[in-house]
C-alpha cells in the first residue's frame, strides 16, 4: 500500500553553512581559549614572583572568578556551534527598548511621510521569506502595534494598581485637547464676528446708494 503523508514527509532540515564560515568560527574559538589562558598564567605568575610553572590559580580570587566566567562563555559558545544554535533579532530596533529615548525616536520615525513604506518594502525585498509583500506589511503592523501596548503596559508600572491616573496627566493631556477642539470651532466664529475689536477693524457702514437705470429699444 502506498505510504502515508505523514510516514512519507522529509524531516526538516537546515542549510549547512559553508565550509570556511565553519572552520573561522572554530579558529576564533580556539584562539580566545589558547589566549585567556596565556594571560592568566602570566598575571598569575606575575602577581606573585613565580616561574609560570609554579603559578597558582588561588593567588588572585577576582582573576579566578573572570577565568571561571570565561570558560563558562567558551562552553556555551562551543555547544551553540555544536548543536547550530542561530540567534536572530528580526524587526526595526528601535522597538527593542520601551524607555523613553527610543520611544520618542520611533514615535517620529512614524510620522515621517513614506519612510516606514520604504524600510519594510526593502527589507522584504533583501530577506529571504516565504511571506508575500502584504503578509510582510501585516506582520510588521503587528510588531509595531504589540510595541506600543509593551509601551503602554510599561508606563502603567508607575501608577498604582486600580489607582487613578494623576491630576498633571488630565490637565496636561484631556484639558488642553478640549481646550484646542475649542478652539478649532468656535476660533473661526470669534474672529470674522462683529464683536471682534482687536484683530478686525470696525469698517461700520455708515452710508449707500444705488443708481439704476432702463432703456427700452423697439424691433424695426
């Protein structure tokens, strides 16, 4: 009978990496191992006027206690390569930090006409995806939008849970928003009024004529 879907599928595989990107990342791991250890014996053996045969590791705690870090890093690093473990950070960095710096940098970044089409349209077309433009567009929104509630959720920290929001936050942001519709709709309305005697010049009509005149003409 013939297989299955799910006995026949392929398991997923990696694209190896080339040969001479594998064989740098074990040069550079060997060197910082062989390098480390030159530089502690040294400074082992120099902190106490030994032969580098006779260095000891316990004579310099904090020199011992960043070897021990090291190596711990070494490990890590060498089973990251062992089992090809790729860290990728993927998205606009700004949305990497929900402080205020970024944020405000990220808040102009938006306003800026054209200039989030142009970085998501190139980004799409220099990456490697399976998502079509508008996939990508949508994913990217997502991304912005979910940073914006980390925002959000981040500046709810400094108030207290179920408190209500401060005075100098009412006043700062709802009163001036009622004060500018305020002025959006009744400014207009002020200005080209009658009772304005500052900014228009009271022209009163004081005097009018009219002049008319009728002419009839006869046909033949």
């Amino acid at each position: 009978s013939p297989a299955s879907p799910a006995s026949s599928a392929q398991p997923f595989a990696t694209r190896p990496l080339p040969g001479v990107v594998v064989v740098l990342r074990l040069v550079l791991l060997g060197g910082q191992l062989v390098v480390v250890h030159i530089v502690c014996i040294c400074l082992w053996a120099g902190a106490a006027n030994l032969s580098m045969s006779q260095a000891s590791m316990l004579g310099n705690v904090s020199l011992l206690a960043f070897y021990a870090l090291y190596m711990f890093h070494l490990l890590l690093t060498s089973l990251q390569l062992r089992y090809d473990v790729h860290v990728m950070h993927g998205g606009l960095e700004l949305t990497k930090s929900v402080e205020t710096v970024p944020w405000l940098i990220f808040t102009v970044y938006k306003v800026i006409p054209f200039m989030e089409e142009l970085r998501v349209l190139t980004d799409w077309t220099v990456t490697s995806t399976s998502l079509n433009l508008f996939m990508w567009m949508k994913l990217e929104d997502a991304n912005q939008n979910l940073y914006q509630v980390r925002c959000d959720m981040h500046n709810r920290k400094f108030v207290p849970p179920a408190g209500p929001r401060p005075t100098r936050e009412k006043v700062l942001q709802g009163g001036l928003l009622l004060l500018a519709i305020f002025l959006l709709i009744i400014g207009p309305i002020l200005y080209f009024s009658t009772a304005n005697l500052l900014f228009l010049k009271n022209n009163l009509v004081i005097r009018a004529s009219l002049k008319a005149s009728l002419e009839v003409y006869e046909d033949g």
